[in-house]
C-alpha cells in the first residue's frame, strides 16, 4: 500500500472535522489501501478516522489476501453467519471513538446499508467522500502510469487479434471469444467491461450487443475492448472495412478520423475539457453528422473504466499533468452503420502521450 494515500485521507478528516469515513467501493478501497478483491454481495470496507488507525471491513475468506496486499493495519472479519455491521459497531466501541459524523460513498451506498449505518451511528450525520476521492484518484503517479501503459499495449494487441481473425461468416461472438481467448494465454482475467464486436448496421449502436451476426463483404466492423492490469483498466476502440465498403462509409470513417486527431491535437496542459469535446464535435458538425455523434468526446480512465473527469462539452475543468483519460469520437447512422474511435491519453508536463498506438488510418480487410 502507498501509505501517503492514507495520510491525504486523514488530513481530510482533520480538516473537515469528520469523525470518520467508511468507503465500501471496491476501487476506492484499492486505491487507499492496495487490496483489491470483488466482494459480491458481502460488505467490504475501510474506516478511516482523523486520530486514529484505520482497518479494513472483509469476510474472513479474504483476511489472509489483505495480509499479502501490504494493509499493516487492523483487519475486521467476519464469517457468513455474522452481521459485520455489528462487527463494526463493536470495533468503533473497543476504540472509544464517537462518532458524530461521517463520510460515506453517497453514490454507492445503497439504501439497506445506509439504514445498516445509521442503525450503528443513529446519532451521525452523513458527508460525502466522493468528490475527495475523485480528488485524489485524479492525478496518477508513476507507477500507475507504467501499468496503464502496460494495459493499453494489450488492448492494442486485442484489437489486432480481432481484425485478424476477420473473415466471411465469422460471427462477432466469436471474434469476442478469440480476443478474449489470446488475452487471458497472456495472463489477462478480466476484461474492463464486455469486450465488444459488431458489425454492419449494428455498429450504428455506441453500446451495441455482440450476437450470432456474421461480418460479410461491405461491413463495417466495429472493436471496443479493454483490459485489467493490477487494478487498472485501459480502453480502445477501432473500426475497420471489410470488402468492398461504400463512400458514404469511408467518409464517415474520415470524419471520424479527422475529428479525434483534433481533439488529440488539442489535449494540452491548462485546456478546458469542454474545449476539447467541442473540438471534435464542430468537425463532425461542418460536416453534416453532428445530430449523429451522440455521446461525450469520452471519460477518465484509471482504476475504474469510466471514471472522472467527464469529458463532456460543458465541463471547465482544465488538463493537468497525471490525468488520463480517453478521446473517442464517434458517428453511428443508423441503416448505414457507426465509426467511433479511441485512444487513452496521458497528459505529460508539456503535452500529451498516446498509450494506445494501434493505427487508425481505415484498414480494409480482404473479404
């Protein structure tokens, strides 16, 4: 674990004169303390306090993983037949601590646990750790950045496999099961999100579902994938040609292209984020496709897939050194079919840097 994390989180604490913070997401757990497990239904958490150690909430099942993680602190397990809401209630006890307010993940706290914790600290108030969070999540360091690298090479090699193994008949499950497959022979569990494949019209959905449709002569093909490196995801997208494909879908493709170079050549140190999806969102309109490019320009990226920033038209926040994030402009007409691509960008002390590199001039594959 980075222990300066932790030291950030508590001096938050102190300054905000909270007697406690409880997060219970997984990546905001990892983030804070190393550990990263997929608990399920089953409470994991970590309490933080302004005077005092912290300690991980897990199951019992997962002690010795925290153990290995690097946590040097108080651990509170629990098995299935306990209620770790009591376990924690008789921890904060054991510590004399009073608690009488208390920053919790408003957004990820469903209402059962919410009602859990007030049962436990009927006399608290609630504040947000969301935006602190977000705060710290924002900015990588180095290590982070070597492994978002790393993440972003495998993507790259995922779309290569894909476009590989386009062929007539082939379905898009598939080229998602053959991706998927050479990932995991390169010791990738886990994907960022549900690889996906899609071609002719169906790529005319920005959030399309791989099926038993075959790529034919004349269809576009559409790759979004991305993998979980040590806790971190990376995410890309391509579209290539398959056969003899129409102008109106090269142009499309061009416009695509032409965008997302703009907004990439418009990523720098102290740029508004929202210039930057106005940027690619004014070429696609002087071309005639705007009420077709029908998302953000993108979103952080990080140990979430989707995390913030949002990359939206309207956000003010500027670029600064450490963030990471993705540009991926898209065009989806339907009955004819959609382009988008994407890159995940660092931002570097002058500039930017690309870390997924695979090409984006239209590839045309043989039918």
């Amino acid at each position: 674990m980075k222990e300066y994390r932790l030291h950030q989180l508590v001096e938050w604490l102190k300054d905000e004169d909270l007697s406690a913070c409880f997060l219970t997401s997984t990546p905001n757990v990892f983030y804070i303390s190393g550990f990263y497990t997929n608990p399920h239904e089953r409470l994991l958490g970590l309490l933080a306090f302004p005077n005092s150690k912290p300690a991980i909430v897990c199951p019992n099942m997962e002690v010795t993983q925290v153990k290995k993680s690097g946590w040097k602190f108080d651990i509170v397990g629990y098995d299935d037949t306990d209620d770790p809401w009591q376990k924690v209630q008789e921890y904060i006890t054991r510590l004399g601590l009073s608690i009488d307010k208390i920053a919790v993940e408003q957004e990820h706290m469903s209402i059962a646990r919410l009602h859990k914790l007030q049962g436990i600290f009927p006399d608290a108030s609630l504040a947000s750790a969301e935006d602190k969070m977000f705060q710290l999540r924002l900015i990588k360091d180095e290590e982070e950045i070597s492994i978002l690298r790393e993440a972003a090479k495998l993507a790259d090699f995922g779309v290569e496999v894909g476009v590989h193994h386009l062929k007539n008949g082939v379905t898009e499950q598939e080229l998602v099961a053959v991706i998927e497959y050479e990932l995991k022979k390169k010791g990738i569990s886990q994907m960022s999100f549900s690889t996906m494949a899609l071609t002719g019209e169906k790529t005319a959905a920005p959030h399309g579902k791989p099926g038993l449709d075959t790529v034919k002569d004349g269809d576009l093909v559409l790759f979004d994938l991305g993998v979980v490196l040590n806790g971190y995801c990376s995410d890309i997208t391509r579209t290539v040609a398959f056969g003899n494909v129409n102008e109106k879908q090269q142009e499309i493709y061009e416009t695509v292209l032409k965008a997302q170079l703009a907004a990439v050549e418009a990523c720098k140190p102290g740029v508004e984020i929202g210039q930057i999806d106005r940027t690619a969102r004014s070429v696609i309109t002087d071309h005639g496709y705007g009420e077709f490019f029908t998302h953000r320009i993108g979103h952080g990226l990080g140990i979430e897939v989707h995390e913030y920033p949002s990359m939206n038209a309207t956000n003010t926040m500027t670029l600064q050194k450490g963030m990471t994030f993705t540009i991926e402009p898209g065009i989806y007409k339907p009955g004819v079919g959609g382009v988008r691509i994407e890159d995940d960008i660092l931002v570097t002390e002058s500039g930017i840097e690309l870390l997924t590199s695979y090409p984006k001039d239209l590839k045309i594959i043989k039918a």
